[in-house]
C-alpha cells in the first residue's frame, strides 16, 4: 500500500513538471501504465484550471440547431466542448480590476513577511545579547 501511494505521489510530480516549460522536465520510468490507471482522474488531470479563459459546457446535440448534423457521431453524443468568452466575456475594466485587487493581494503578503522577519531579527539579537552576558 505505502508502495503504491509513492508511485502515486511520484506521478503526480511528474505531470506538474510536464506542465512547466524549461530545463527542469524529469523522466517517469512508468509513465504509460500510470496514465492508463489515472486517466480519468481529476485531481491529476483536471479539466478547468483558474488561469484558463475557457469554459467546459455540456451541448445537447438534439436541441442545438446549429450544431445538429445529418449524421451525428454515434461514438460521442454529447461532449464536453470548450468554448472561449462565449458565457462570460472578460473587460478590460475587469481584468484591471482583478490585477488590482492581486496587487493589493500580493503587497499585504510581503507586508505580513516583512514584519515577521522583523520580529525574527528583533528575537535573535536578543538571544545574541544574552549569550554574550552569559559568556562574560
């Protein structure tokens, strides 16, 4: 069992490192069993990500005159189709509202560190001065 939650682990790695681009990409020995056991998994392989400006919908292919065909394709009746800014458009208002709001996001973050490796600092100095007390 621990055996197996390794290689699972392992595997996870290896796909998030595929994702990225660079020098850093790694070699997985057992890549094509892995893919066929976690396929359709979405905690590997998820189908939305946050970054993505698409969005998955389900269309019924009977009630959709536009996309009804003559033939329709027996093998996948209805499929999960992406379909860019179709349901929700993105302004520019709004993405300078969101770069706002993730700056403002990001400064109250270094600010928070900022002021805990202050106090870290302030803490060290302290135990410095009463080791060379102790010393002399």
């Amino acid at each position: 069992m621990n055996r197996w939650r390794v290689l699972e682990r392992n595997y996870k790695k290896y796909v998030d490192n595929q994702r990225q681009t660079g020098r850093g990409r790694t070699f997985f020995e057992y890549k094509h069993e892995m893919e066929e056991v976690f396929l359709k998994k979405k905690n590997i392989h998820p189908e939305l990500l946050l970054a993505s400006d698409q969005i998955d919908t389900q269309i019924d292919m009977n009630s959709d005159n536009a996309i009804t065909t003559a033939a329709p394709d027996v093998s996948s009746p209805s499929k999960s189709v992406s379909s860019p800014k179709s349901l929700q458009a993105v302004t520019p208002q709004k993405k300078s509202q969101i770069i706002r709001k993730r700056q403002g996001i990001m400064e109250k973050i270094r600010s928070d560190r900022k002021t805990y490796y202050e106090e870290k600092l302030h803490i060290e100095n302290l135990k410095l001065e009463e080791m060379k007390k102790g010393t002399n």
